[in-house]
C-alpha cells in the first residue's frame, strides 16, 4: 500500500523524498518518481515539512518516530498511516511535541486497490489545526478524511473498521463455502448478490478470490491478527471480549500454523471450504 500512497503523492506534487526499511524499495519509487532515496528516516525528516510513515506494528512506528525527533523541523508535520494501538499513536504524539512537530494518526481503509486509485477512507486523530494542514496530504491519498478528535482516536476508528471485517470476512468465507457445497454457479452469484442487501466491498472484491481458490495479498492474514489484538486489547480494557474478535483470532492462528499467514485475509475461505470437504 506504501508504494501506491508514494505514487499518488507524487502524481499530487508532493513527494519530496522516500525511505523504506528495505532500501531496494525506496530504490525502485526514487526512480519511478525522480525523488531522492535517503538512507535513514531523520535525513529525509530533515529536508521537508511533512512525514507520511507506513509501517506494520507498534514498535514499528515508534523505531521511526525515536528515528525522526532529533531531526524533524519545528512545525512539522508527521502522519502515521499504520494501524497500531491508540497508546502507541499518543506516546508518538509526544515525544514529537517535545520537538514542536505535530503528529496525526491517520490509519486507512480501502486495501491495496483504494491505494492505487487514492480512495482510501482516512481515520484521522490529533490537534484539529494540524488535521487542517495535513488535508491536501491526506487528500491524494483518499477520498473519505475524517477527523475524530484528540491523538489515538484515529486508531480507535480504524480499530473499529478491524472488528467490522473480521465479521464480514468470515461471513463471506462461510456463505461462500455453502454456496459451493450447493453446486451454484458461484461468479453468476457474486455477481448477483453483490447487488443485494447482504453485499459488502468484501463480497464484491475477494469473493472471486474464493471461486479462484487463490489469495494474492491485499491484506495479510498475520497483519488482521496484530490488528485484531489491538482491539482485543482495548476491549479488554474495558473487561470486554468481543466473540468476533476471539472468534477471528482463533482461525487466524489456525491458518498462520497452516502456513498461510502471508496470504490475503480472503484465505478464511480455506477453513470454511474444508467443513463441506469433511467426510459425512
């Protein structure tokens, strides 16, 4: 998804610089775009005026936020479009104010196609002046930007939109496999209930990947599983677990001892399909 959010802040005017952890990648995009390729995050952070960071976890963030202080500008702004835990996005939040840079956790939705096509829907947290100065950015990058209030509540919102799949995922997965078992013609149903009251962006976009028995990555069954232990987490904060949550858990583990951790989050279709496949 970095790639194609780097790609269209570019097609915008906006891409000053790129860095990745796997320098071959920011290699590619500097060459792509025509913009410098820097050897840590703090040489870029301390040529330009706004950050965008697209990592994988907590610790991820925070290696580049530790990275980035002593260099950022003052009056900087530095956007976090990972999905991490709301504690992770204020402590982030922070140690950039001790520099005078702002910070906004920005985690999306959309998938790897609302990268390509900048349609991402931002979930926005953070001062709300920041937020306004961050909006072009945010803009070639998605179509949907909301803000939801003081640092972490971004992530709070994407946290939600992580529940939210995890049930529609493992619902399509199970009508699915039932709409196999049935011997229906399964690409004239996905066309047909994709335009019916139980359809979702899920149905419509991975549905395929189950009749095609191949689950390219959009987004990767080990990543759902980290994000989904975030929300367990700030449910159980609370004294709240949440069944779809445990429940997605459970057969996300089972398919990453399977071997299948990589593989898009569709791939719960593999444990659906093998219910029917049992002897009766």
């Amino acid at each position: 998804m970095g790639r194609h959010m780097a790609r269209n802040l570019h097609k915008a005017g906006f891409l000053a610089g790129v860095w990745n952890r796997t320098g071959a990648v920011a290699q590619e995009i500097a060459r792509e775009t025509g913009v410098a390729a820097t050897n840590t995050p703090a040489s870029l952070a301390a040529e330009v005026d706004a950050i965008v960071i697209c990592v994988s976890a907590d610790a991820d963030v925070l290696a580049v936020v530790r990275d980035i202080a002593p260099a950022v500008r003052a009056g900087a702004l530095v956007i976090d479009c990972s999905t991490v835990s709301a504690a992770a996005a204020r402590e982030a939040a922070a140690l950039l104010a001790a520099r005078g840079a702002a910070f906004l956790d920005c985690p999306v939705s959309g998938g790897v196609e609302g990268a390509r096509d900048a349609t991402l829907a931002v979930m926005c947290g953070g001062d709300a002046a920041a937020f306004e100065r961050a909006r072009p950015l945010l803009a070639a990058m998605g179509r949907t930007i909301t803000h939801f209030g003081a640092s972490g509540a971004g992530q709070a919102a994407k946290a939600t939109n992580q529940i939210m799949c995890a049930g529609i995922i493992r619902a399509v997965a199970e009508a699915m496999a039932f709409a196999r078992a049935q011997q229906l013609p399964l690409d004239a149903l996905v066309e047909t209930l994709g335009k019916g009251a139980g359809s979702s962006w899920y149905f419509v976009n991975r549905a395929p990947n189950m009749i095609r028995g191949s689950f390219p990555a959009g987004f990767r069954v080990r990543l759902h599983a980290k994000d989904l232990g975030i929300c367990r987490a700030m449910a159980a904060e609370h004294g709240v677990a949440l069944p779809v949550v445990e429940s997605m858990l459970a057969e996300y583990a089972e398919l990453i001892a399977q071997g299948y951790g990589d593989e898009d989050i569709s791939a719960d279709y593999r444990l659906k399909a093998a219910l029917f496949d049992r002897p009766a």
